[in-house]
C-alpha cells in the first residue's frame, strides 16, 4: 500500500510541477505521501518490541494524519469546486490542534500510557503486537469530533456536487468522498 501510494504521489507530483496551477495535484501527492508514511509507521507498530515503542509510533503517526487530513480537504475543496471553505478550515484547524495534547498530555492523543504489549498470532506464522493494558487519553475526543467535521465536510461536498446533476460528477464525487479514511491506522481517532 505504501508503494502504490509513493508511487501515486511521484505521479501527481510531477503532473503539479509541469503545471504549477493544478493544485489538485498537488493535494493529491501530499495525501498519498501522508497514507505512504502512515502505513509505514503502522507497520513498525504492529512488530513494536517495548510499549514505549509503541507509545512514540502512535505519537508521530499524528503528523502524517495531519497533512493526510489537509491534503484531502484541500484536493476535494479544489478538484470538485464544492464544500464550505469555513468548514474546510475548521477540519484543518481542528486536526492541527490535536498535535498539542499529542505532545503534551501522557503518551500521545490516544493513550496517556500504554502498559503492556500482546503479541496475536496472524497467518502464515507471524506476530503482531496491540496494546494489552491501556489507559485512554481523555483528549482522544478532539480526534473523533474531528472526524466528525471531516465526514461532515465530506458529505456537504457530495451533496452539493449531486445538485448540479451531472451524471460523471455524481460518480466520482461518491467514489473520491465515499472511499475517505475510515477508523484505522495509526491514529484512527
């Protein structure tokens, strides 16, 4: 995934620089590197030796949800000419405040400490560890309130697209909005 993404992101990269006025492009290249890096980091966190490992994964796994979450707002914003800008920026704003007590309140914005690891057996004879003993960080809300708005951002771009009754358009908007981040990865909330 993480090769189809960078690969993804090189493409779009280069049609950007050869246009410098396709900004979708460029939104685009900076989501698929955002996913690139996050599936990376979720890799490490799945073989996380110590919880201190794993704790420090998940605290810079934010940054890349971060500019994933900014690179989507922004190419949806762009490629559909849609959606509230006021909202956009609020879904950023809001994803960018979460860095704060990911940096200062316990371990990252997901746990305020993670005490044990458990190794679960998966096919083919490896392993990947989850947390075991976990406290949660009280300010995963700001996370979850911000997918929230995403969603939200989301469903008024489909909406206004599906006003403008253009068959093509319907489609894609539902493909590109309707396909966004679900709950996963290395900072699902």
């Amino acid at each position: 995934i993480g090769a189809a993404c960078f690969t993804l992101a090189a493409i779009h990269l280069v049609i950007w620089m050869k246009g410098r006025h396709q900004h979708a492009n460029f939104m685009f290249a900076l989501t698929s590197v955002s996913v690139g890096i996050v599936s990376i980091l979720e890799l490490f966190l799945m073989h996380a030796n110590t919880p201190q490992q794993y704790e420090n994964l998940v605290r810079w796994g934010h940054v890349p949800v971060v500019t994933m979450v900014v690179g989507i707002v922004g190419f949806v914003l762009i490629h559909f000419r849609a959606g509230s800008v006021v909202l956009a920026g609020v879904v950023c704003v809001t994803r960018i405040a979460t860095l704060i007590p990911n940096a200062l309140s316990g371990a990252n914005l997901n746990f305020k400490e993670v005490k044990a690891l458990q190794a679960l057996p998966v096919w083919g004879g490896d392993f990947i560890v989850v947390p075991l003993q976990a406290i949660p960080n009280p300010w995963m809300w700001m996370g979850r309130a911000n997918a929230a708005l995403l969603v939200l951002f989301l469903a008024t771009v489909v909406f206004q697209v599906w006003r403008r009754g253009v068959s093509h358009e319907r489609r894609s908007v539902v493909l590109v909005c309707g396909s966004g981040p679900r709950d996963g990865g290395v900072c699902a909330q």
